[in-house]
C-alpha cells in the first residue's frame, strides 16, 4: 500500500472526505519526523514507538574493489513494533472495527434512505489519445522466412 492507497482507506474514516484524510495523514507524519530528528521519541500506545539512534563511526567494505572505507557516526530512525501491532500481525489478535460516529447512528430510515439513493460523484472522461500519424500508419510487409519443407516419405 503506497500514500495515496492509504489516504484513501482513510478517507472513509472521515465520510469520504480525502482533503481531511491527506491533511490528517500529512500532520501526523510530519509531527513524528520533526520530533525524531529533535531525538525525542514517539511512542504510539499498541502500534509502536519511532526514536532515533546514532550509528557509530566504523569501517565497511567496497563490494566492487574490496577495499575498505570509513564511515561516519550517524544518526537512523527506528521503529520498534508495540505489543499489540505484533499480535495483529501474527494473526493472536483481531484488530477490532474502526468506531463510527456516534451521531450517524442516530439517523432515521428517511435519511437512510436518502443516503442509499445518493449518486456517485462523477468521474472525469479519460483524455482522448491524439490520432496517429499517417506516416506511422504505413508499416512495411512483414517477411516471413520461408520455413523448411520435409519430403515425406509414404
């Protein structure tokens, strides 16, 4: 799943507006790289916890001349998975359903109804393709090589 994959899973979460979702998604990204690259941590409780760690100075090799090079100290993020993520993932757990909205369960069966017969947003036409060049029409005659033919004996 790519970001924009992943904006759109969360645009349902806010009544399919994708505007809100992108902002949403973009803050909370944005919060957590700010605050590790300060090097204070972010601990999101059950999903998991993002710090940053130095990677000390040392040596590593050329793949190509096996020669050796030095590298410098350096500063990586990390992200260390929180108990509750692992046991989604390793199928212990079942990750419960996103929360609805308390107000649209209140709603009556005229606005169900209305909300079913509601059209989907119209979509733009594909861009036309410009046609082809008459040049690029004309192709030549294929040459099919003339395949061997074997006498056959009766």
């Amino acid at each position: 799943m790519n970001k924009a994959q992943l904006i759109d899973e969360v645009a349902g979460q806010f009544d399919g507006n994708r505007r809100a979702a992108q902002n949403a998604l973009e803050a909370v990204i944005g919060t957590i790289t700010r605050q590790v690259a300060k090097g204070e941590p972010v601990a999101i409780t059950g999903f998991g916890k993002f710090e940053r760690r130095i990677r000390p100075a040392g040596t590593a090799r050329n793949p190509q001349t096996g020669a050796t090079v030095k590298t410098k100290r350096k500063s990586v993020p990390k992200f260390t998975p929180g108990a509750e993520f692992k046991a989604v993932v390793n199928g212990e757990k079942k990750l419960a359903a996103p929360a609805k909205k308390a107000a649209a369960k209140k709603t009556t069966k005229k606005a169900a109804a209305k909300k079913t017969t509601k059209k989907a947003p119209a979509r733009k036409a594909p861009a036309k393709r410009a046609p082809a060049r008459k040049a690029a029409a004309k192709k030549a005659p294929v040459r099919k090589a003339a395949a061997k033919k074997t006498a056959r004996k009766r």
